[in-house]
C-alpha cells in the first residue's frame, strides 16, 4: 500500500476487503488479494469469542491449504518486483524499488506485414 500512496485508516486495519479495493485495476495481485478478502472474519471474528463464549470452526484444511499457497505465491511476486531476497522475519535487508506494480503493457502489434508473406509490407506481391 505503501507504492501505491495509499493510507489505509486505523479502523479498517482488519478489513482486507475494503484494503484491497483501494488498489488500482492495473496492479497485478488484486485480484489474487480480492480472492483473499474473506480472510477478513478471520482478522477478528474468529480470533475471539462471542457474547455466549463461543468460538467459530477453523477454516477447512483444503481452504486453509490452498489459501497459504496463494498468500505465499503472491508474497513470492510482491518480493521479486520490490527486489526483497531475504523474506526471513529477521532481515532488516531493504526493497530494492518502491515502485508500484503494474501489469506488463502488451506491445502493439505491427499489422503493417498484414499479408503474412513475411516481406514487412501490406498487400500481395509488388510487380
């Protein structure tokens, strides 16, 4: 969030959800972070009791499974653009860049060899 001069308020610390909206359409993880977003009830909801003292069943253990290998994919891809190659809890090793990611612009194409003869021309043969 930091890349992206984005200030998320105290009060929706826990809310993934509405963290993860404020990111641009472009940014390549949204939309594996979006697929995250119920992990929100899970920041506070399940953490502590409710009012008759009971605690909410974990996550199943394939969701659980297949959630960490998406969180751990996107901490992966996020490391590799900010250029973070110790992702130890110990590593004071700072960010290569802070620049905000974005998805790769695909070249135009060039039509101009329209004809697919290979002569970097449009049109059949020239005479």
């Amino acid at each position: 969030m930091t890349s992206e001069q984005v200030h998320i308020e105290r009060k929706d610390a826990h809310q993934l959800d509405v963290s993860i909206d404020q990111l641009p359409a472009d940014h390549p993880l949204k939309q594996d972070l979006v697929a995250t977003g119920f992990l929100t009830e899970y920041a506070t909801t399940y953490r502590y009791p409710s009012s008759t003292g009971r605690i909410r069943a974990n996550l199943p253990r394939e969701r659980f499974a297949a959630t960490l290998e998406l969180a751990n994919s996107i901490l992966e891809r996020a490391a590799k653009h900010f250029g973070v190659g110790n992702l130890s809890i110990a590593s004071d090793e700072p960010a290569m860049t802070v620049a905000p990611m974005r998805m790769p612009r695909s070249e135009p194409s060039d039509t101009s060899d329209n004809d697919g003869d290979g002569d970097g021309r449009a049109g059949g043969p020239r005479r």
